[in-house]
C-alpha cells in the first residue's frame, strides 16, 4: 500500500530530498568563512554586508521571476540549474581572491536557492492532494539540516585544510546531488493554462494574500536573527563554540518534528495550524531581549524552533492550496520573495534599533510583528469562511 500522501512510493523523492539538502549546506557553509574571508582578503566590515546582501537581492527576484518557469513544465530543468549555480557558486568562493568575486559567487548562490527551491516545493505539494503539509514539513526539514550543517562544515574544516576546502566540499555536494537527480523521473506538477511570466497577479486571490501574511509573520524575524544573533550573545558573554550550538540546536527540534508538525497541520488545517503556532512562538521571539542568560536564551531558542516545525508546514501548505491549477511553482516563488522581503527589511532595520535602543524594543517589536500578522491572518481567514458560506446556495 503506498503511503500517507504518496511522497515515498513518488519517482525520485529520495534523490530530491538529497539536491534540497545539498543546496542547503552549499548557501550557508559561507557564513563559518565570512571573518576567516575578510582576515585573509583585507576588506571593509561594509563588504560583509555586500557578501550577504547579495544573496537576499538575488534570491528575491530569482524566486519572482525564475519560478514561473516550472508551471510551464520545466520543474526539473530549474532544479538541475539551481544544482549546476550551488556548484558554479561554490567554486567561485574557492577560487577568489577579491570582495567582488566573493560577492558574485553569493549571488550566484542566492540564485540557486531561488530557482531550486519553489520548483522543488511545487513538486512536493503537488505529488497528491492528501498530505501536503507533511510533505512540506519533511523538505521543509531537510531544507534546514542542510543549511545548519553547513557551517557546522566549515567550521572544521576551515582550520585544518583551509579556507578553500568547505566551498570544493560543499561544491562537490552539489555535483553529486546533479548527478543523481539527472536520471531519474521526477513528478511533475500541473502546467499552467497560460504562460503567465510573473506571479504578482496571485495578490489578487485573498487566499494566497492570507499565505503571504502568515509567511511574512514567519520570517520577519528570521532577519533579526540573521543580523542580530552573533552580535547578541556575543554581548551576553557567549563563547563562539555557544553560539555556532545555538545555530545546530535551532534547527534540530525543526528537522525532527517536521514532519510530525506537517501531519498535525493536515489534521487541524494549515492555516489554523500556522496562526496557532505564529501566536504561540511570538512571545518567546519578544522575550529574547529580557533574558540575560546565553544557555536560557538558546533553551527558548530550541523551543521556538519545535513550534516552528508546525508553522513553516502550514504557512508552505496554504499557500500551495491557495495556488490556482499549474500556478504551484509561481506561488512558492511569491511566498518566497515575500519571506526575503521581510527578512530583508528587518536585518536591515534591528541592528539601528539595537544600537539606538538596546536588545529588548528590537526582540519586542519583532515579537509584536509577529503577533501582527497573526492577527491580519486570522482576520482574512474568517472573511474568506463567511464569504464561503455565504455563497453555498
């Protein structure tokens, strides 16, 4: 008997839970070598900023524009190219000498993430119509293994071999994921009606406005992180060896409950699940500023992270239900874009907040974001409810 949601008795499924991990570990495996990178290369603290930034512009678009491409039956095609840009990518950082290098191999890796992943999840969520979410929550899983391993890499080999070595590993990872997927037959989610080249027009649908409010409520503090996090603990009194756990122990309760986070969401419904769950890991985002002690800010830290394996879940599996016919790929892109946008902003704005203001009002307000957009939610959910049973004849 196949199983629940079909995904294991799928074509390719294992070889596809491998690319998504490879690409994972070959976008992150940079952020262990961004220091070792300026020591060596003598740039400014600004060209930090740059390598990072670089990725966020070039994932935002990629997953705007590129995605598209899928619903018009290049799913896998868009999977090999964002496979080939990881290898392209990593062999670029290996390679350099240079801030501009360095900021060209980034983007290059922000593409990849953005032309692999919406394609990879519009496969996933199209496999059958019953357990979607579970489905979601495993990619969703792996994703994330691969994206905490890879500083966990480049951490150990940075010292030992150098600061080439993790890029050729992660690189290499890459190409071994290309080769096996190559062959093998994959799903392929419905095609589109008509070869529309952006996915901007699904604002129009108030469903898919509803997914993009819960996955902006997701990771607009994701960006607070990503700015934040090392400068945080650091003041704190964290040890470097603290904080690079803080990263692993993040995303360990997320890769082994996700799957489990997915099936619930199925159970109670998506979106419910993800309003439920946004509202509840709220307030441990907001109580981040108010404790002092590093090891009890990573324990909330772990604990947030189990909720989120039932929130990413249900954000991903509403806006795949929200996705009209042959449009699965363009609305994984838009919510994509949608997540970048908002981490974006605020990896942009909490470090001005933290310095003016101190850590609490920046978790605080980042928590009451949070809550925001929960709140939003729940109000377009209700008005689609009513708008539905007011339709039934």
């Amino acid at each position: 008997m196949e199983p629940v949601g079909g995904h294991r008795g799928t074509p390719g499924w294992i070889p596809l839970l491998a690319a998504t991990y490879a690409i994972g570990v070959s976008n992150s495996v940079v952020f262990a070598a961004l220091s070792d990178l300026q020591d060596k290369y003598r740039f400014s603290d600004a060209g930090l900023g740059w390598i990072a930034g670089a990725g966020f512009v070039v994932g935002f678009f990629a997953q705007l524009l590129i995605s598209p491409f899928a619903d018009r039956g290049h799913s896998k095609r868009l999977l090999m190219i964002g496979l080939l840009l990881a290898v392209g990518g990593g062999a670029l950082f290996a390679a350099g000498s240079s801030l501009v290098v360095f900021v060209i191999a980034r983007a290059v890796l922000g593409c990849s993430n953005g032309t692999f992943l919406p394609a990879a999840r519009a496969i996933v969520a199209s496999m059958s119509p019953d357990g979607v979410a579970e489905r979601l929550g495993r990619l969703g899983g792996v994703e994330l293994a691969g994206f905490v391993t890879g500083p966990v890499i480049g951490g150990a080999l940075i010292g030992p071999l150098g600061i080439r070595w993790p890029f050729l590993v992660c690189s290499s990872a890459a190409l071994i994921a290309l080769i096996a997927l190559a062959g093998r037959r994959l799903h392929e989610p419905p095609r589109a009606a008509r070869h529309e080249r952006i996915g901007l027009e699904l604002l129009r649908l108030p469903r898919m406005r509803l997914g993009l409010l819960l996955s902006a409520g997701l990771f607009l503090p994701v960006g607070v992180y990503d700015a934040l996090w090392d400068r945080y603990l650091t003041d704190r009194g964290a040890s470097n060896t603290v904080i690079g756990l803080s990263f692993l122990l993040y995303g360990v309760p997320f890769v082994m409950l996700a799957a489990a986070g997915g099936r619930t969401a199925d159970r109670i419904g998506p979106t419910r699940a993800a309003i439920i769950a946004i509202a509840c890991a709220a307030p441990f985002t907001g109580s981040y500023g108010l404790i002092t002690l590093p090891w009890l800010i990573v324990a909330a830290s772990v604990a947030e992270g189990s909720i989120q394996a039932l929130a990413v879940p249900g954000a991903q599996a509403t806006i795949a239900a929200a996705a009209p016919p042959g449009r699965a790929s363009a609305a994984q892109g838009l919510a994509g874009s949608t997540q970048l946008l908002a981490a974006a902003v605020a990896a942009i704005a909490s470090p001005a907040i933290y310095g003016a203001m101190g850590p609490g009002p920046v978790f605080l307000f980042a928590g009451g974001l949070m809550l925001v957009c929960a709140a939003a939610a729940t109000i377009v959910a209700r008005q689609l409810r009513r708008s539905t049973i007011i339709a039934i004849p």
